[in-house]
C-alpha cells in the first residue's frame, strides 16, 4: 500500500513538473524539505547544489520554468520502496541535447522530505 501510495506521488510529481504548476509541485513537498541539484549548483554555486525549504524550492523552479519554458521530463522508469521512489527520465528542451537524468525522492507519510537528483 505505501509503495503504490509513494508511486502515485511521483506520478503526481511529473504531472506537476511537466505542467509548469509550481503550487502543485511545492504542495507534494514537506515545509522543510531539502533538494539537491548540479544544475542548481551550476545556477546558483553559492547554494553549493542545495536548497532548503518550500521558498527556496519554489524560488527554483520559477527560475527554471521561466527560462525554459519547453522543459519536460519523460519518465523511463519508476522504483518505489516503503521511503522512497527512485526516477529515471530524460530532460527535455528545445534547441539542448537531451539528457538522461537519475532522481530520489524520500517520501515520509506521504510528503517529499528530500530529493537528490543525479546527471553526468
């Protein structure tokens, strides 16, 4: 039960992201969550790749969705456990390569505490 629970939140997680709908995507997000990023640390070094809580995640994907507007992520394949859903997909956008990206979320009573992602 908790794994189909943990899926169904990243099935929402994708929705939300590939949408552009920043409430929706933060509302899957415990207050305090944290999230680390390359692309974050490239954007942002002083962050060193890391962002704490609703605002500072909110902060970064209005960044992200105002500067490219075409991405998109197309899920490749979904893992979950009773803590967390491991995600594979490729990022897209328009006029960039695509590139194959690995992300953790850790889910805790049904919200997102953390999540890693992972690209070469």
């Amino acid at each position: 039960m908790v794994v189909q629970k943990n899926l169904s939140i990243a099935h929402a997680w994708f929705e939300a992201f590939n949408s552009h709908n920043l409430e929706k995507l933060i509302s899957l997000y415990d207050q305090e969550a944290e999230n680390f990023s390359p692309k974050l640390k490239l954007r942002f070094p002083e962050t060193n790749g890391l962002v704490i809580g609703k605002d500072a995640l909110r902060n970064w994907w209005k960044d992200s969705f105002e500067r490219l507007p075409s991405l998109k992520y197309k899920v490749t394949s979904l893992t979950a456990n009773s803590d967390r859903v491991f995600m594979e997909y490729i990022r897209l956008v328009e006029n960039e390569e695509s590139m194959l990206v690995a992300e953790v979320l850790e889910i805790k009573e049904g919200i997102i505490v953390a999540s890693r992602v992972y690209h070469g």
